[in-house]
C-alpha cells in the first residue's frame, strides 16, 4: 500500500490526530462518511482504501482540528453481478462455515464441535452433487430416455434415447462430473488476500479475536478443497456403482466400489480429526496426502464410467435409478443424527459460567440447521421443477412419467412444516412478550420525555413503537434454535420414505388430516422453496448495486464472509483476511509519522476495528482512542460469538487504549446496543472501574416536538449512522482532548478488566 499526496497532512506535530471512520455494512460512500463533498482517494484501491476530503476544499478538518479519514471496504465482500448470483447458491456453505465460528469457548466441545461442522459440510457437498445425479442420471438418462412420451419433440435428448442404457449414464455422468469442476475451480480462484502487513506474534493479543486477519486460513482452505473434491467424485461414481450392482454386482464392480467406499470413509475420517487437518502451513505432508485423496477420487471418475459403459450385463429399467433414493434418504437421515449429535456437543459442555445466556453457544445449532434445511430445500426445488418439465408431455397415464425420489417430498413437507411452525411461534412469541417490551418502552419515554406537551402525543407513540421493535431482537436466537429442532426433526421423518410411505397417507392415516390438505401444503411448501430462491437470486443482483437496497439485503453476507473459512471450502472468501490487516498497517504508519488516532467503528466497523486493535503492538495502541457507535459487540456478537467476543477480549482492548474508549448507543436501535453498561438513570450501574466510563447512552429522538426552526419534529435515528450530530462531535472532542494529553508510561498488556 501506498500513500498518495495527501497521505501525511504536512509535518507531523505532536498534536496531530487523525480521525479514522470505519463504516457498517453499507457505506453511502466516502462522502457521507467524512460529511464532505469532495473526497479524494489517499490509500488502497478500488475495492477498499482510504479517503480524506480534498485539501483545497472548505471544511477539510473535524473538530477540534482534526484530520479526517475514511476506511471503505463496502467492495470487498460484494463483486460482478455474475459471481455475487453464484455465490447465492453456496449460501449453505457460508451459514455452515459461520456455524463453526459460532461454538462456545469450551476446550472441552471444541474438536467436536468443529468435526461435525465440516463433516456435516461434507454431506452438504454430497447432497449438491446428488441433486445434479438426480437431474442428469436420473430423471433424464434412466427415466425420459426410457419413455418415448417424455422424449417426443425433445430432439435434443432424443438423439441419446435409443442408446443402451450404460452409454447414457456414462455420457450424462459428464453432467455432475462438469459441475463439481466448476465449483471446483471457482473456489480456487485467488480471493482479495492482503499479506503486507503481519505483525510479529509476540505483538498479537491472545484472544482468539485477534487471529482474525492474521491466520492463514489458505492451508487448511486447501486442504478442506481436497477432500470435498475427492467426496464428490466419490459420491458420483457410488451413484453409478449403485446403479450397476443392482443389475449383479462382478468382481471388477465390487473392487470399484469398496475403493469408492474407502475414498469416502477417509475424507469423512480427516475432517474428523481436527488437530490433524489444522495443522501449520509448513506441513507439506498433510496437503500431499490430501491431494493424492483427489487424485485417486478423479481416477476413479474416470474409470467407473468407462466400467459401466463397457459392461454387457442387461439393465433392467423402471422405475428410478437403482440406488439413488435409498443413498439420497440416509444422506437426510445422516443430516439428523449429525445436528443431534451438535445439540448434544453445545448442551453438554464443562465450566459454564453463572450469569451467561442459557442459549449461549447455541447459535452454532441453528446456523447448521439453517444450512442443511437450505441445501436440502435447494436441491429438492432443483429435481422437482426438472421433473416438472420433463413430464408436461405425457399423454396418457400409461406413459413413463419422470418422478423424483419420495425422500425429495417428505424434505419439502419438513423444510415447509418447520418455516410454517417457527413464523407460528414468532408470533405467538411477539404477541406475549409484547405487553413486558411495551412497558419497558413505556418507561424509558416517560424518563426521557416527562412533560411533553399534549400534541407530542402522536410522536410519543412513534418513539415507543421504535423501542418495542427494538427490544424484540433478543428473541430471535430462541427462534432460530427452534427452527434448528425443528429443521432436525423433519430431517429424522425423511427416514419414513425407506419404508415407502408418502406424507399425505402417514398424516391422513395417524392424525385424521385429509391428504388433499397435505398434498396442498407440499406444493405450497414448493413454491416457497422456489420463491426464496428466487428472492435470493434478486437480492444477490442488486444488493452491491443498490445502497439502499443493501442495506436490507446486505447484512447477513456482510456479517457471515466476516469470518475464514474453516468448514467448507466453498464458502465465499473472507474479506477480513485483507481489511483487518489493512486497517492495522494504516493505524501503524499514521502512529510512526507522528500523529494520534482516533479511530471510528460504526455497527459492524466496530467490529473490524475491534479485531485490529487486538493486533496493534502497545507503542501503536498507546497513541490511539476508540469510539464505537451502534455497536453490535455485546448486544448480538458476545452472544452468537462467545469464543470470540466476551468480556475479557473487551477489557483487554480497553487495556491497550488506556481506556481511551467512549461507546455511544440508543435504545431504538435494533442492532446495537451498550458494551459494558446501559447506564440508565434508573438502574444501578454493573460495572465498576475504566469499563464504566465506556456507554454512553443517547435520547432518540432529541425531542418529540419539531424545534421554532422545523416544521417537523426530529427523526428517530434508531441504527442510523449520524457522524455529524452533536453527541457523536462531542465524544470525538473529549477523546481527542484525551489524546493530546500527555501520558505516563503504561504496561504493554494490562490485565484484563483493569
């Protein structure tokens, strides 16, 4: 990185500070950060770098004198309209590879933890390329090729119809084949790494925080590529040995096949095996076995097909291709017993804390439940609309029609039964908790506002409004986990299609509920299936082109690409792996040219900017203040994080800014809230010491009724970025006037909640 003219603002005294902003998850852009017009680009690049106003612009300092800086790195997680649609269809593999990051801080859990994680991202793996065997094999080349109804006016396939039964599985296998190499490739497309700046460990907290940005997340990315690659060959040539025992098994089949079996009870055994597969960089040992795994995998690719080409036994068609919906039936009940086995992993765990959240570590559960539902829901719409098309020309019910595997609808009946049962709940719990969030809100206007005259009556309700929506966010965890059981129970219930059962006569038969209501709900079930993705596919368009559509849609990717990839390697590339260490090697360069810092989080910038302060060495540290404004920190990170963020990490960064620390919050914010205290003035305080100091909190709206100069009263800013209002220019000044203090010599690590 480079400093453009306007990198140092003249000579460097002791007195100067520069203000560092660090924006949320979608920044307007650089001038409605800095509050400037004309901006001018000092640091990085197109996709993230440092602006300042223009020097020959008015107004180019903030207060007190101060210079003022912004860090952009909207650009970094979001990319071409054709890459960001790509990666909407991995959104499984990115809420998994959260879900690892998610676990508790208890060494007793934690390698189990992360084994299911990335074993139950091996089966998602499997499942994607089950869903391209259930279109290309399946449905096309075992049922529409063998019925003459679904290949009429089909020339495109009709070319392949009369061909023996081996030569259109062996040529259509060229489907999943071509699809698992283009994930394949697209995930080893270099991301935006940034190795510039790596501070000597000695440096670096020992927070796990503080590996973020600094661990070198390629190795074992790499190696986690391997062994997927290597289980989805495997689970496409056990497709086409599956289809081919079944027509009697030879010896050359069944060597195939137990090579097959070996190559997926490997993978399965290495991602079992944590401190094995995360093991240092310089292990070279690891990553050549894990690519001859591949290599081996690829091979047998190529000669299981050439198998079932070659051999002359009869097949004897009808029906689906033998096989695939027994595997496809236990991969969901294997999704079960791998969500159970998670449950049992985060409820039973050492040491827990009194005072924490019972649902503490949880979070872990539902971001895996919400991945396996979201691929199994994914890959049933996919085979379910192909099988759709591919029966609107049968003429007559004589004729073969394309049907997909029963364990596809019962995934759609328990994906549809556990959306349908969650919204139940959220209401019924919005209802009910409703009256105690009202009479909080209740007494917080009362507080703020104790004479308000008879028109702010109106405004009153509005602000009181504001807070009760605000204060429902804590019930979104408890939801989530309950969609988790529920998305884990109607995983369980896919078992009942072994048996041949369909969903409509199991519930007519046990609970009296007429099928035809049923059936109803499984097609509805479809369709929203359908209509989600479809959402996805639009949000994904238009979420990096649209800032105010961003900032709806934006959110989640923003906060799941956040973290390395640690479970499934085809999870979108982390962009703090570039603007962590960015962040760090600016702060450094801006110390050493003389200047203090007075760095700026805003929601999830707070975050960043948290994660680089950890890795700043004390000499940087000692020259630098934070302020941090609708934080997500305590509020939503401490609980769905708590390896990650708790109060140890959060004093120690106090520690190394001498406390220099103010948090500003609002209480109709529904995402951030106070870090160590509310302070109240109606409740006691909870912490004692420097932490005390740190939360601030801001009456919203500053008024009910619309000040001589307006005709309007003044909005409620709820999580609304307001770098230009005066509690936000207030703070800057008295951390600034900290700032040009003299200091004492301080230790280079306080202890924590010092």
């Amino acid at each position: 990185m480079s400093d453009g003219p306007a990198g140092v603002r003249g000579p460097a005294t002791p007195d100067d500070v520069v203000e560092l902003r660090v924006h949320g998850v979608s920044a307007p852009g650089a001038d409605q950060v800095l509050g400037r017009p004309f901006v001018q680009q000092v640091a990085g690049d197109r996709s993230a770098g440092f602006y300042r106003p223009r020097p020959d612009c008015p107004h180019v300092s903030g207060a007190r004198g101060v210079t003022l800086e912004a860090y952009l790195w909207s650009d970094l997680p979001s990319g071409t309209a054709v890459r960001t649609l790509s990666l909407v269809f991995l959104l499984p593999f990115m809420l998994l590879n959260v879900a690892i990051w998610m676990r508790p801080g208890d060494p007793a859990s934690d390698a189990m933890v992360r084994s299911l994680c990335r074993v139950l991202g091996l089966t998602l793996t499997a499942l994607y390329v089950l869903a391209a065997v259930g279109v290309a094999l399946d449905l096309v080349a075992w049922q529409c090729m063998s019925s003459s109804a679904c290949l009429s006016g089909r020339s495109w396939l009709s070319w392949l119809g009369e061909r023996p039964t081996g030569l259109r599985l062996a040529v259509l296998a060229l489907v999943p084949a071509a699809a698992i190499g283009l994930i394949w490739w697209v995930s080893t497309r270099p991301g935006r790494m940034f190795n510039a700046f790596r501070p000597p460990e000695s440096t670096l907290s020992g927070h796990p925080l503080s590996t973020v940005g600094q661990w070198d997340a390629e190795p074992l990315v790499g190696r986690l590529r391997s062994i997927h690659v290597a289980a989805a060959f495997a689970t496409l040539d056990g497709s086409l040995l599956a289809a081919r025992v079944a027509q009697g098994a030879s010896a050359v089949t069944t060597v195939l096949a137990v090579g097959t079996g070996a190559v997926l009870a490997t993978c399965v055994a290495l991602l079992c095996a944590p401190p094995l597969i995360d093991q240092a960089p310089a292990n070279q040992r690891l990553d050549g076995a894990a690519r001859v795994l591949r290599t081996i995998a690829i091979g047998l690719t190529i000669v299981v097909p050439a198998h079932v080409l070659a051999t002359p036994t009869r097949w004897h068609e009808g029906g689906g291709l033998p096989g695939y919906a027994s595997t496809l039936t236990w991969l969901f009940v294997a999704h079960a017993g791998l969500l159970a086995a998670l449950a049992a992993a985060l409820l039973w765990r050492r040491g827990r804390h009194p005072g924490h959240p019972p649902l503490l570590g949880l979070g872990a559960l539902a971001a895996a439940a919400a991945a396996a539902s979201l691929a199994v829901a994914f890959s049933a719409e996919l085979v379910h609309r192909v099988a759709d098309y591919l029966d609107r020309t049968a003429s007559t019910p004589e004729d073969l029609v394309p049907r997909p595997p029963g364990a596809y609808t019962w995934s759609i009946y328990g994906f549809f039964r556990a959306l349908l049962i969650t919204l139940v709940i959220a209401g019924l719990m919005a209802v009910i908790s409703r009256r105690g969030r009202s009479r909080a809100a209740a007494a917080i206007v009362a507080r703020d506002f104790p004479d308000p005259p008879a028109e702010a009556a109106p405004r009153l309700r509005q602000v009181r409004e504001a807070i009760v929506r605000a204060r429902f966010t804590e019930r979104l965890i408890p939801l989530a986990v309950v969609y988790a059981c529920l998305a884990g129970l109607g995983a369980a219930t896919t078992a009942l299609d072994l048996l041949g059962l369909y969903p409509g006569d199991v519930i007519e038969r046990n609970a009296r509920v007429p099928a035809d209501l049923v059936n109803f709900g499984i097609g509805l079930g479809s369709y929203v299936v359908a209509a989600t993705l479809l959402g996805l596919v639009v949000g994904g368009i238009f979420a990096y082109r649209t800032a105010g559509f961003r900032r709806h849609v934006g959110v989640l990717w923003d906060l799941a690409t956040f973290w390395p990839r640690a479970a499934h390697p085809f999870a979108p590339p982390c962009y703090a792996e570039r603007a962590v260490p960015e962040l760090a090697r600016r702060i450094t360069y801006l110390v050493g040219s003389g200047n203090a810092v007075l760095i700026a989080g805003y929601s999830h910038g707070s975050v960043l900017v948290t994660a680089t302060l950890l890795q700043l060495p004390p000499q940087v540290s000692g020259r630098v203040a934070l302020l941090t404004y609708a934080s997500p920190l305590r509020r939503l990170y401490a609980r769905l994080f708590p390896a990650y963020i708790d109060d140890e990490m959060l004093h120690e960064v106090g520690g190394r800014v001498g406390w220099r620390w103010l948090n500003l919050w609002r209480d109709t914010d529904p995402i951030g809230g106070w870090i160590f205290s509310a302070h109240r003035p109606d409740a006691p305080l909870t912490v004692t010491g420097p932490a005390a100091t740190v939360d601030r909190r801001l009456r919203d709206p500053s008024d009910v009724v619309a000040p001589p100069s307006d005709s309007v009263p003044p909005p409620i800013k709820g999580h609304g970025p307001r770098e230009a209002d005066e509690p936000f220019t207030e703070a800057a000044r008295e951390l600034v006037e900290r700032l040009r203090k003299p200091m004492g010599p301080r230790p280079a690590h306080p202890p924590a909640g010092q």
